[in-house]
C-alpha cells in the first residue's frame, strides 16, 4: 500500500453531513498520541485544530474515497460513508505502520491546554490546566 495513495485535502471538500464515525480508537492519551503523531508522519499538519483535538481531511488517490481522521470529544476516529469503510480500514493499517516523527500539537480547551505529539519516535502528552482567576 502506498503512502502516496493518500493526500490531505481541503474541509471544504467533505461534505459532513454525508459523513459518520465508522471506526472509533481506544480512548487513552498514549492513543491520541499515537494517532496524532503517526497521522503528522503520513501527511503532514493537520487541517483543523478544535477545542477537542483536530482533523485530517483525506482523499484516497486510488479510490476517490474522502474521509476524516480525528481526535473529538468522543476519542480518536474515522469518518466517512458506510460503503468506504475497507478503505478507512486499509489507511488505518497503513498509519499504525509508521514510525513517528518530531511532531506537536498544542489546542486549548474548557479545562486549559492539551499538547501531544511525538519526539525522537516516541508519543508524549502534557495537560496543563487553565489557571483559576485568570
């Protein structure tokens, strides 16, 4: 399976309301890392930061298959349409593959900071949380 099957691509070109969560991840810290960090490594930054995580929007060169790969409220995952669930399932074989590279991401959130990513192959993950009164 080729890493250049898969580009990144624009929000603008998912149509979201056709999309659902066909594949949910452990929910763990190491996992969001792991995901995250391992995502970085196949395509570089991501599209969208959020207050739960971020997303990739992805098109598979192969098939025409679009999908997201994110981090929300509800864990790490992917979404797409029912019928390009192999796909999503062959790109996820493909991204537990790699070996990460340097990579952070930092978003703020309801509680403070989250920043997770990877340095020198292996995934961290650091909360800092929202100081009170400020």
């Amino acid at each position: 399976m080729s890493v250049k099957r898969y580009l990144k691509i624009e929000s603008k070109k998912l149509n979201f309301s056709e999309l659902k969560r066909l594949h949910s991840l452990d929910i763990s810290n190491e996992v969001f890392c792991d995901f995250y960090s391992k995502l970085y490594t196949l395509l570089g930054k991501e599209n969208e930061i959020t207050d739960e995580g971020f997303g990739y929007f992805i098109k598979d060169t192969k098939t025409n298959v679009k999908f997201s790969a994110a981090l929300t409220g509800f864990g790490a995952g992917y979404f797409g349409k029912e019928e390009d669930l192999e796909v999503i399932l062959e790109f996820e074989k493909l991204r537990t593959e790699q070996i990460p590279i340097d990579c952070h991401l930092e978003y703020e959130h309801d509680f403070g900071k989250t920043i997770l990513g990877a340095k020198n192959g292996i995934p961290f993950f650091e909360e800092i949380p929202e100081e009170e009164g400020i």
